[in-house]
C-alpha cells in the first residue's frame, strides 16, 4: 500500500509541476506589457443593488478617468436603499453619465444579468468595460490602459479585480492569494489559448460579442456567472487578451469574516460547475492535486517510508511553486502574500475543500 501511495505522490509532483511551470509560467515570466492608446469609444458599465455607500465613493472616480470618449451606464437593480437617488444626482452631474432603472421583474427578479441585458443594450458605445459598484480603478488611466489592448482581432480584454490589503489580517492575505491564484490560472490559460473566465470587477468585450451568443440567454437561469459564464462561452484563444498594467486594476473592499467569504466563494465555485467539460477538467485536477499533495505526504512521512525522497520532493515542489507564483505576485502587487505562502497555501486547500463539500449539500444564494 505504502508503495502505491508513494508513487501516487510523484505522479501528483508531475502534475504540479505540469500546471506551476507548463501553465503558470505563461504569465509569470511573460514580458512588460505594451500599452497603445486606441481611444476608441467606451461605455462603462455598473451594475448596483442596495449600494448607497460605495457608488457615492467611487462612481467619482470612474467620472474622473483621463479618457476623450467615454459614458458611463448605471444600472440601478430594484435598490431598497437611496442606490437609484444617488445615481440620479449622478446623472444631473455628469454630462456623460446614463441611467438605467430596472423594477423587479416577475420572470427575471433578483437576476443581475437582467439587469446588465438592459444597460449593454442602453450603450451608445461599441466596446463595453464592466466594473462592480463596489470597485474602484487604481488611476485615471484604468480606462486607456484597459482599451489599449483591444484589436481587431482581439474583442475580450481580461483584467485584474483585487482587494485592498487590511493591515495584520491573515484572512485578508488569504483573501487576496485566493484572488491572485485565480488571476494567475486565467491568464495563463488565456495566453496558452484557451480563455476560460474573467471577473466582472474588471473585463472588457466589444458589444457584438455579447449579440453573437445571444447575451446570457444559455444561462440566464443561473443567477450568477455574468462574467466567468460569458467568457467560458463566447471567449476564445483567437478573440481574447488580457491587461495586466498595474494602473489597470480595480480594488474592491474584501470580507472580513471567514464566514462571509466563504458564503462567496461557495457561490463562485457552483457557478464553475457549469463550464465547458475541458475547464472543468483542468481545474478538478489542478484542485485534486493541491489536496492529494498535502495529505499523501503526511501518510508517507508517518511511516517513515522514502523519507528522504519524500521531503527532497515536498521541497523541490515548494521551490518551484514560491519562485513562479512570486513572479506573478510582483507583476500583480501582491508580493507581501508569498512571505506565507506555504501556510497560506495549506488553509486555501481545505478551504476549498471545505467549500466542496459544502456545496454538495446546499445550493448557495447568488445575488443581493
């Protein structure tokens, strides 16, 4: 048995090292990013239920961009709160900013992409960037840097939605490696050719992309994945790229209770159930790989069985791991996380794993 599992173990170390350097490495050792500014026409679009506070704070910030031709869609969602008042003020003003009120609808109620189906189609402008009412771009050149990387070829632009650092929080350095983990596996694979999700705190896609594939229609049902659903259907190697300029990235105000973030993680990964099966795939067996690399050795080492390999290959694989995801780390500002990583890393694994289970005995809530 020891044997078995013993070589299970070094399958899984190939497996780890297939994803960390065959995948991982295609946007950790990836060149600076070149940015042209195209100044095509954009309508920025934000999607708001219930969020008075946030949308008074940074719905400014998106107004103030350094950008010749932009407008800006605010979608108020049935807010119960003073959400549709604020956007009104804002309305009145900013020349270039447009309202969009939607009521509960019977067929449609509590359905972000309902919502989102009305202000796509409300934009004048050709290409679209979306951000959440609870983001906010780091400079006023998110919009250039964002839209420079658009071609004629190239209609889908990935970017990064972090979090802000919470001073001497753990669960905010796990919050923010969870979120670059993500970032660092979609981009990757968008590189390799394969583009798999984005995240709707930061993504662009011109607007007939959105028409080609009837909007949301094939999911519509599944409250969430507006964002990661989409990509996995209409993006391809040929029409994606990705903005990874750190003046492009959104911050959003993270959890701060373990309970609260778990509740939202929960949500995303009943979403991942319905990618495409190759997606699924990949990320079942990158996830299966974490888990089996933490449990199988702990088994091996009690036995004392192959000690020496064991341990030389738990350090080889953390090596290689610490070295390429610093690299990602760097390029995306979340260098202070790797200081610990392997701890960080180890609560991320039963964390997920605890989400799985989870999941397999409760449906989780999906939009406000």
């Amino acid at each position: 048995m020891l044997i078995t599992i013993f070589y299970i173990f070094i399958a899984i170390i190939a497996v780890q090292l297939f994803y960390y350097v065959g995948v991982f490495t295609k946007f950790s050792f990836s060149k600076e990013q070149k940015s042209t500014p195209k100044r095509i026409p954009i309508s920025v679009i934000v999607c708001a239920k219930n969020e008075e506070e946030n949308v008074t704070n940074f719905i400014p910030l998106l107004a103030e961009q350094n950008y010749p031709d932009f407008e800006i869609i605010l979608i108020d969602d049935a807010s119960s709160d003073n959400t549709l008042e604020i956007f009104e003020e804002f309305e009145k003003k900013y020349s270039n900013v447009r309202l969009v009120k939607v009521a509960n609808n019977e067929a449609f109620w509590g359905n972000k992409k309902f919502s989102l189906t009305l202000g796509i189609k409300a934009a004048k402008k050709d290409y679209l960037l979306f951000t959440d009412a609870d983001c906010y771009p780091t400079s006023k050149e998110w919009l250039t840097l964002m839209s420079s990387q658009f071609t004629m070829q190239k209609t889908f632009v990935l970017g990064y939605g972090a979090y802000e650092k919470i001073k001497g929080s753990f669960l905010n350095k796990i919050i923010r490696f969870e979120t670059m983990l993500t970032a660092i596996q979609y981009f990757s694979w968008a590189k390799i050719g394969h583009p798999y999700m984005g995240v709707g705190r930061n993504l662009a896609y011109k607007k007939d992309e959105f028409f080609k594939v009837n909007g949301f229609i094939d999911h519509m049902k599944i409250r969430s994945g507006d964002d990661d659903l989409f990509i996995n259907q209409a993006s391809n190697g040929k029409n994606t790229t990705c903005c990874y300029a750190p003046d492009s990235f959104t911050y959003s105000k993270p959890k701060t209770s373990f309970k609260e973030w778990m509740q939202l993680k929960k949500r995303l990964a009943a979403t991942a159930t319905f990618y495409k099966p190759f997606d699924r795939l990949q990320l079942s067996v990158f996830f299966i790989s974490q888990v089996l690399f933490i449990i199988l050795p702990i088994i091996l080492l009690v036995f004392q069985y192959q000690w020496i390999v064991v341990l030389s290959l738990i350090g080889f694989r953390y090596l290689f791991a610490w070295i390429i995801l610093g690299f990602s780390a760097g390029k995306l500002k979340e260098k202070d996380v790797m200081y610990w990583f392997p701890f960080i890393e180890m609560v991320h694994i039963f964390s997920q794993l605890n989400i799985f289970v989870s999941n397999m005995f409760s449906k989780p809530v999906h939009w406000k």
